[in-house]
C-alpha cells in the first residue's frame, strides 16, 4: 500500500507576456485574490519591470516577461491557488498565454531503504549499467506520452530520489497544455478556460500516476 | 356489497447480503432508493423495460444507486432504462444522473417545462460550468446538457432527446411489442401547471448572479414549483410519484390544481411516493381521497439538513393514520462522524461546535407483483435501513 | 545502428529512443527546458554542484516543489537586472512551512446566525459520507468574514503544519475567494443558452 505523500504541491506555469510589476501582493489583495493580512505579511523578493518574486505563508509566485508561476507545498491550498490564478487572469484577461502547465510534484516516504532501491531498479532496470559502470544509480529519469485527450501537448513525469524525505521518492508530473492556433488566439481566456475545466482531472491523474508507478515498482 | 379488495401485502425484510434477484419478465417492480440525503425510483413494467425518475448516489462507492442495482441483479441499464425523468433540479434529486445519461444513450429523457427556459439554462451554463462544487445540481445539469448536445449534433436533427413535462400531458408509452412480456405503460406527468412554470421561473431568475456579484453555490429555493409529479399506469395499476411538489395557497399552483384537473388520467394509484420528505407542506388530503386507494402502500425518503428532519414526528402520525403500508427508505439517526485519527478528532472537537454524519447507508423499498389487475398481491422487501415508517422514531 | 535524423517538426525523437542514437539526442537538446515545467530559477547564484542523494537536507534552500538544482538558461535581461540590482541575494523566495494533510472537506454555507454558521461538510480524503457542522464565526480568519454567504464555499483542512521549526496541529478553513461576477460571464452564459434551447427545440442543426 502506497503511503501518503509526506509532502505534496501543484504550480501552474504560464508562458506568455506579462508585465510582472503588475503583480504585487497589495494588487492581489485589493482584487480580494488573497487576504490583506497575507499582502501586508508577503516576503518580497524583488519587484521590478521585468521580474517579481514573492512568497506567502503558502504560496510562491516568481513572474518574468515570458513567464508565470505560482505555486504551493501545502495540500489546503491546492484549490485556493486555482482560484487565485483564475480570478487573476480573469481580470487580465487580455494578458497573451500559450501555453499552460499543470505541475505536480510529491515527495513520497518509501517503507524502507529496500523498499527505496526496488523503485530505482524498477523504474531503470540496471542489468545494462552494471556493465558500463560501477554501482549505477538512477539520478533522473524523465518520461513523456501524449495526451489522452484532444488538448496539444503532452505529460511528463519525472522520478527521482527525494532530496527532502529520508529514503523518498520524488514524482513531478508535467501536465504541458498548448494552443492548437496560437497566433488566432488573444488574451488568454483559451488557455484559462482550459485551466478551469481541467484542473480537476489533471490533478486526479497526476496523483494516479504517481500511485501507480510507487505500486507497480 | 362489499368493496372489492384491491391488495395483499406479503411483508419481507432483507438484511445485510441476502441474494438479490431480477423480477420475472411479466413482474411490475416499484424500487424506492434513498441515502439519507437524496432519493431515486426505479420501475419495471415488464419485458425488462424500466423507467427511472431521479438519481442519487449510494453512500459507499458513489456511484448512481440504480445502476449499482441493475448491474446486481443481471440487468444492463444501457438497453433496460427506456425512460429517465429528472423531476426537479435539486441535487438531492439528480446526483449521478448525467452518468446514468451518459450509459443510457437510448433512453428518452424528460424534465419539467421550466427547466428548459432560457433562464434556467443560463443558470447551468453560468455556474455548472465553474466547477463550484462537487455535488451541485447545477453543474449535474451542465454535465447532462454536455451529453445530449453531443448526441443531438451527431444524430443531425433529432431534437427530441430533452422533452419537457407539464400538467396533464402524456410523456411516454411503452412501445407496442408482440413479446408475450410486454405490458403496456403510460406515463403522464400532471405537474407544472402553467403558472407554477410562470412562478419556477421567476424564482430561477432571481437565482441568476448579476455583476459584481460574489460567486457562490446556487441554493435550492422552496417551494418547488418546477417539479415533475408523475401518474404512471401499468397493466390496470396506478402509480402515483410526488416528487418534491408542495401545496400552496394558490389553486392554480401545487396539488389543488392537480387533483381538480378534469384533463388528467382517472383512476386511483396503489402506490404513492409521498412528496417532500412527507413534510406538512406538500400534504394534501384530496389527494388521499380522490387519487388513491385506501390504505395504499406509500414510501418516502427521509430529510435532514441543519436542524431539520423531515419527516417530523407528526408527519409520521398523520401519514400512518392514511395507510398502514408506509415506509422510509432510511432511518433519522445522524450519527456522529465515523471515527478518524486521534488528531483529526480532537481538531474536529476544537473547531466545531457540532457536527453529525448525514449519509450513512442507502435504504431501498422495493415492491414487486405479478398482477396487473386486482386484486394485486405485492411482496415487498425491505434493505439496508429502509424501515416501515411506524418505526421511524421508535429506532 | 544510427537513426537518420530529420530535423522537422514531425520527428518524433523517442520512437527511436530504444536506439539510443545521437540522433535522438541531438533533437532533444534542441529543447533545452520543458517549457511549462517548474523549475524554479536559481537566479541569485552560480549553478551549484549537485547535490547528495537520499540525505534530506531541510537547511538547504531548496524549494520543496523542486528536488534538484537544475540549471538553466537564466534571459539575459533579467541576469542584468539581478547582478545590477540585487548582487548579494541571502533570502530565498521559498515557501518554508509544510503541511502533512490528515483530513480534508469542501464545505458550503447553508445558514448563517449572528455568531455560527451551519455548513454541510463533503469529505474530500475517504469519500465516504457526508456531514453537518456548525462553526462559530469566530473560527473564521476576519478577511474572510465577508465572504461568508449562504451558498459559499470553503475548504476545511485538518493535519500537521510545520512551522519555524515546530510542528503543529492545525485546523485551516479557508473560504474560495472565486472572481466576481463579469458582464461578459453572463452574457456568454445567456448566448449559451440561447444556443441550446433553439437546438433542442430544433431550430438549429449542425
């Protein structure tokens, strides 16, 4: 039986134009986004044309010119940061977006260091490593398939030794979303539409993948 | 002379894991399923054609309650379900009903007049398609629309995949067969009248979000004067099914209207489904005496949010002194929330100040006769926590 | 055997994966980063070696969304702007408290009174049933009083957070702060319908 995630997070990736001094903590709050408490509290990294980084209780947001992100590492807040993303680009709806990821990442404690290595042989069988070098281990391994749907894109999910729960596994999955027609398309309501109506499914199958490949290893 | 008898009653009560079987071919079967919060009636009328009206989930696996039956006792619903009908929009109502759509391709589907209005599909495509969350009715109707939309655009031009219901109207027949099973089956909605549609509407406007507004889940609002009253006739047996359906001051509008109808089928019904959880509001004397047999057999599904149980006690005595032959899908008991973790416990204790578990076990009516004419000699059988309705607050 | 390789937006590097032939490779390092995948930059310091494996290393500021240190193409704009502006970079915007998740519901207010709210409970961790609670206002953070409306909906999490270097038991509701209502929401809501209705009356055919 697969345990549960010790630690468990989703971020959303965005590739596009932004103006990232837009987003400031006391714009988010004054959009009623986040709490005011959380942008008076906010750990501002940087705010400047062309890079905004900062951080609260729970969330993590990092925007350049060509790129957004927001993230959580804490399960209560997995749905609070969809609606957060939702509600800003629903506001900037005229912001361009392409494309679109879906990112979960966990971190799951194996039931031990036997346990632990079974997965990396598992996942890459060493029996041809053993002949090319000594006491191989697997470090990274990256796998990517198509969508199951009608979307354009794909899925990949990366496995790797966890660096933050003893005799761990990490499992990042990246859900990639793509326009069909990039250059008909203005503003991002496509892509946030898409976000919307897949979040839920995406996030149930990263959480399936992750699963199924802890129980088959 | 003395009246003639219209029905023997052969009590059974099936616990736990007993052998469920399938009705025979030419067997009239009424099955009332209901957890606690939510409520779906499956009849067959014979050669394994079956009517659906509503859909709840069952309270383990989730998935629609009548479908898990179906599938138990040998029956594929994708050929057997000739007929689903969503008699209102109350997620109390339609939970899983876009899935049971979805594998009933061949049946037809019926909902209330008003739940084809402008407005109330403004309302499904403003809030169903939010995801706002997990069990709306709302967003149940949205996933339906979904399915039948990409039905009617694949079948280029048949447009009668979502027929409405409204007062005195015949909405289904069974279709004529030579199969020495076959029964025939009329289905006749008697509900809404053109000024409860009028009233429905109205009050689904004053649903719809306007700008600026918060975005919050749409709350059912009573009474509801969208729902679908059903008068199903098999064979010479009356069903009477009340949905939701309250009575009101207005006699144009509820079951005044209904019973005074002199356009809608005669007869009277051997079974009711009672309406509204068996509420003081949706009962109606004239319907007792002038739609239904003495001492008909009658079922309901219990109610219970906040500090409201529906039935209360005095529905309880006043429903037993109309017929000694009615029952509860489930019990009043809320239980305390199953046990969990010590820590999720005590957090629990700290945070609220109350808290009870609503679902628990679905209860399942289910009658079944070979008679089509009295007088009709039922067997019922009880599951689950389905219990006669006597025994209600006794538990 | 090699794979020939054609440069051409239809050449699909893993089907000849198995080969492993420079092919393949070649393509793959035309594609440098998953575009959407998260890595966050390290912007404020040389790429670093990488790092001991199967050793937790909570001190290390790595994000937890991350597992290694990957390096990357940091755009030539903002390399200037962080060696202008921000040479000695300490802090790192990273999120630093965790939360070991033990139970979780999505509520929606059904009725509110002067200092409760009744609010049915569907539990989001074992699917299992669903509930009834009252919770008194003041369990509910002040920013999100407003919020608080019959129809409302709010996630109530109960598990271990781990804080500056403490763990503790936490209750966390929080209420979905869901963008307001847009004229052009509604109005494509009201087109959808129009749509609908006319095709099921059979006004319109595709």
């Amino acid at each position: 039986m697969v345990k549960k995630p010790e630690i468990e997070g989703m971020n959303i990736v965005f590739r596009g134009d932004f103006n990232p001094k837009i987003f400031q903590p006391a714009w988010f709050a004054a959009q009623g986004l986040i709490r005011n408490e959380e942008a008076d509290e906010a750990t501002v990294e940087i705010i400047h044309p062309t890079i905004v980084v900062f951080t609260l209780d729970w969330l993590q947001i990092q925007i350049e010119p060509n790129r957004f992100y927001a993230g959580t590492n804490q399960s209560p807040y997995i749905e609070i940061l969809k609606d957060l993303i939702l509600g800003t680009f629903r506001i900037l709806n005229h912001t361009p977006i392409k494309m679109m990821g879906i990112n979960y990442n966990s971190h799951f404690p194996m039931d031990s260091e036997d346990a632990w290595h079974d997965v990396g042989h598992r996942v890459a069988p060493k029996d041809m490593w053993n002949k090319i070098l000594k006491k191989p281990g697997l470090r990274s391994l990256t796998m990517q398939g198509e969508r199951p749907d009608d979307h354009k894109g794909h899925i990949a999910v990366r496995i790797e030794p966890s660096n933050r729960v003893r005799h761990g596994i990490f499992i990042n999955i990246n859900d990639h979303y793509e326009l069909k027609d990039p250059e008909s398309v203005l503003g991002c309501e496509a892509i946030i539409d898409m976000l919307e109506s897949e979040w839920k499914t995406s996030v149930t199958r990263s959480q399936r993948i992750a699963i199924t490949i802890l129980e088959q290893a | 002379m003395q009246p003639r008898k219209m029905q023997n009653i052969h009590r059974s009560y099936l616990k736990g894991t007993s052998k469920i079987d399938a009705p025979e071919k030419k067997e009239i079967e009424i099955s009332l399923f209901g957890p606690g919060y939510g409520e779906s009636i499956l009849i067959h009328v014979g050669d394994n054609n079956w009517l659906l009206i509503d859909s709840c989930l069952d309270s383990v696996n989730k998935e629609p309650s009548p479908i898990i039956y179906l599938r138990n006792i040998g029956i594929d619903p994708s050929k057997a379900i000739k007929l689903i009908v969503a008699s209102h929009w109350h997620d109390d109502h339609v939970r899983g009903l876009a899935e049971v759509i979805r594998q009933c391709s061949s049946a037809e589907f019926v909902v209330s007049n008003a739940l084809r209005s402008k407005e109330f599909l403004t309302l499904v495509y403003a809030l169903g398609r939010r995801s706002m969350m997990e069990t709306s009715g709302v967003q149940e109707f949205y996933q339906i629309l979904e399915i039948l939309k990409e039905r009617l655009q694949s079948k280029h031009g048949n447009s009668q995949l979502l027929k409405h219901a409204i007062s005195d109207r015949l909405i289904w027949r069974s279709s004529t067969s030579s199969s020495a099973y076959h029964l025939s089956c009329d289905v006749y909605s008697l509900s809404p009248s053109d000024e409860s549609t009028t009233i429905a509407l109205k009050n689904i406007g004053n649903l719809l979000p306007v700008e600026g507004q918060l975005k919050t889940r749409a709350l059912a609002i009573t009474p509801n004067h969208a729902a679908v009253v059903l008068w199903i006739k098999v064979g010479s047996i009356y069903i009477l099914l009340g949905s939701d359906l309250e009575e009101t001051d207005n006699p144009n509008t509820g079951w005044s209207i209904i019973v005074d109808s002199t356009t809608r089928p005669q007869g009277k019904a051997v079974f009711f489904k009672i309406p509204h959880h068996g509420s003081e509001n949706a009962d109606y004397k004239p319907v007792w005496d002038r739609m239904l047999i003495p001492n008909p057999l009658a079922g309901l599904t219990p109610f219970i949010q906040g500090n409201v149980i529906l039935p209360k006690k005095s529905d309880v005595t006043r429903i037993c002194q109309r017929t000694q032959n009615a029952y509860s899908t489930a019990l009043p008991r809320q239980k305390r929330l199953r046990h969990r973790d010590k820590t999720v416990e005590k957090a629990i204790r700290e945070t609220v100040k109350k808290i009870k578990e609503i679902t628990s076990s679905t209860g399942h009516i289910r009658l079944r006769s070979k008679d089509i004419e009295p007088p009709i000699n039922w067997k019922i059988a009880l599951f689950g926590d389905a219990i006669p309705l006597h025994e209600f607050y006794e538990n | 055997m090699k794979a020939k390789a054609k440069r051409n937006r239809n050449y699909d590097p893993f089907q000849y994966a198995a080969f492993s032939g420079s092919a393949a490779l070649d393509y793959l390092n035309l594609r440098k980063e998953e575009p959407t995948a998260p890595s966050i930059k390290r912007h404020f310091f040389p790429p670093s070696d990488a790092p001991d494996y199967n050793k937790p290393d909570w001190a290390s500021e790595m994000s937890d969304l991350e597992n290694t240190s990957h390096t990357q193409e940091i755009p030539e704009d903002v390399k200037e702007v962080t060696q202008k502006y921000v040479p000695n970079i300490i802090s790192r915007p990273l999120i630093k408290n965790r939360f070991l998740e033990l139970q979780k519901w999505e509520g929606i207010v059904l009725q509110i009174s002067k200092d409760s709210m009744v609010a049915r409970l569907i539990d989001l961790s074992e699917k299992e049933s669903e509930g009834e609670a009252e919770f008194a206002l003041d369990e509910i953070h002040s920013d999100d009083l407003p919020l608080v409306k019959p129809g409302a909906i709010f996630y109530w999490t109960i598990g271990y957070l781990d804080k500056g270097g403490q763990r503790i038991r936490a209750s966390i509701i929080r209420f979905r702060r869901l963008p307001r209502w847009r004229t052009e929401e509604l109005d494509a809501a009201k087109k959808d319908a129009e749509y609908t209705q006319k095709l099921f009356k059979g006004d319109q055919q595709d």
